[in-house]
C-alpha cells in the first residue's frame, strides 16, 4: 500500500512589527503580530526534499517589515490584504495565502489633560485581530476583538434549567455576569471603513451587554450578535465565545455575618465556555 500526502502548510508565525509614522504634529504607533501560512505546490519538497518552489519563512517575515516601509501599516486589514497580494503576485505555486494579526492598542499619554503627539501608555486590555485570506479566486476578511474583559453586576438571571440529582448550583435573579469576550466576523465587502467599523462593532457590543437584561451568557450572546448585525450590513456573520468568569457569593454565616449578594470569590477554573456563530437569515 503506498502513502501519499493530503495536505500541508507552511509559514511564518509571530511576527512582531512596531510601525511609528512621523507626522508634523503627532506620531502615529502601530504594535501588530503577524502569522503567515501557504497552501499550495509543496508535495515535492516534502517527498524529494526538492525546495525549488519554497518561500523561505524568513523571506516571509523580511517581507512584513519590507512592505511596512513602503508606506504606513494602516489599518491592520488593509495591510493584509497588501501581504497576500504580494504573496501570490510573486509565487506562482502558492494557491492559498493565510494572514492572521493581532494588534496591541496604545494611548496617548495625557499631559494637562492634552493628548502627548509622541508619548504613549498601554491602552486597552483586548487586542484587535484580523484574518485575511486569498486565493487566486478571491478573499475572504475577517476582523475582531480577543481579551474584551466585561462585568455587569445586576439584570443578570439564571434559573428554570435542569436539574438533576448532581445539580447544586442554585436558581438566581441576581447574579454577576462576568466574560471574556472573543469576536470574529465577516465582511460581505472589501472596500470598509475598518477602524470605523471595528470601533463601532466594540461599541455595540459594550452597549448591549450593558443593556440587556439576561437570562443566560446564551441569551446576552445572541443579543449582542444581532445588535452588531443589525448596525453594520457589511458585516456577514459574528462568532462570538464568550466563557462564564464565575463570581461565588461567599458564605459569611461562620463570622456571624449574612452575605446580602455583596461579597464574592472570583475563580478561573473551571468556566463554563458558550460559543455561537449568528448570520443573517
């Protein structure tokens, strides 16, 4: 019986671009990490050990910094969309060309309640990602948010679910509601405003988890996803996974003390992990 292979990919991962544009008047930061992968006409450098139609990964990681210094990065879509159109513009055997990035968000630093044009601090904790893929038929992008840390301390429930003889966790109208948010979606259009849309998706997603008065993380999940499509048709689908950050009321009775749904233990393991991908109908 003979073997053959069924699939391969190759690339280059955590590639880590600092991009400072100088303007006038204020500089311009941009923290991204990129991860490179091809499909396509690799089967004889696997099974000859003939490397005449491989990119060399370091050749992909020089082309990172090479085209960021053509011009600035940009929005982080946009520049993978640039990537892959280098990609396979200059590599004939590649079929499918796969770049996926996160970037760190800095902020000005304040001085006298002024934004610094060259100072910056750490931002906001979550990271804004993105996801192109190209083929030599088409793309595909994909943006998003990861580390979105959100907390609502009441209109929170859980109750009316089964219960059976190994069941102890006890019905509740009040209760912390606690996640980390992890989005990703889809755009039916490439030429988007994709800060503008990336800000506005952040915000809706913000505003409805503080709004919506839940009966479940499922229930806040699928409100949250249909706000977002609602508010941007260029957006096709949202995944959105969202892990329940158990907050304990903890028992007070033993120093004489009654808990009035005020003092809590925060833990990290286990969670319970709700995932769901919404489109439209």
């Amino acid at each position: 019986m003979g073997i053959k292979l069924s699939s391969s990919n190759y690339g280059k991962s955590r590639v880590r671009l600092v991009r400072i544009t100088r303007g006038e008047e204020a500089h311009h930061l941009k923290d991204i990490s990129v991860d490179i992968q091809f499909e396509g006409d690799f089967e004889e450098a696997h099974t000859h050990g003939d490397n005449r139609k491989v990119l060399p990964t370091d050749t992909m990681k020089n082309t990172v910094y090479a085209l960021a210094g053509q011009q600035p990065v940009g929005e982080i879509e946009e520049f993978g969309l640039r990537l892959t159109e280098h990609f396979l513009a200059t590599n004939p055997q590649v079929r499918n060309v796969r770049v996926a990035m996160s970037e760190r968000l800095w902020a000005r630093i304040l001085v006298e309640g002024q934004p610094h044009p060259w100072a910056f601090v750490g931002g906001r904790p979550e990271k804004r990602t993105a996801l192109v893929a190209a083929t030599r038929a088409g793309h595909s992008t994909q943006a998003g948010i990861e580390d979105l840390l959100v907390l609502k301390s009441y209109e929170s429930a859980f109750e009316g679910y089964i219960q059976d003889r190994y069941t102890t966790l006890k019905e509740t109208r009040d209760r912390i509601l606690a996640t980390v948010v992890k989005a990703n979606w889809s755009y039916s259009l490439r030429d988007v405003a994709f800060g503008r849309c990336w800000e506005g998706v952040r915000g809706v997603l913000l505003q409805t988890f503080a709004e919506h008065r839940s009966e479940s993380v499922q229930h806040t999940l699928f409100a949250m996803a249909g706000a977002v499509l609602d508010a941007f048709g260029a957006v096709e689908v949202i995944r959105l996974s969202m892990p329940n950050k158990h907050h304990l009321p903890v028992d007070l009775t033993p120093f004489g003390m009654e808990n009035h749904n005020e003092v809590f233990v925060a833990t990290d393991e286990p969670y319970g992990l709700i995932e769901a991908v919404v489109r439209r109908d």
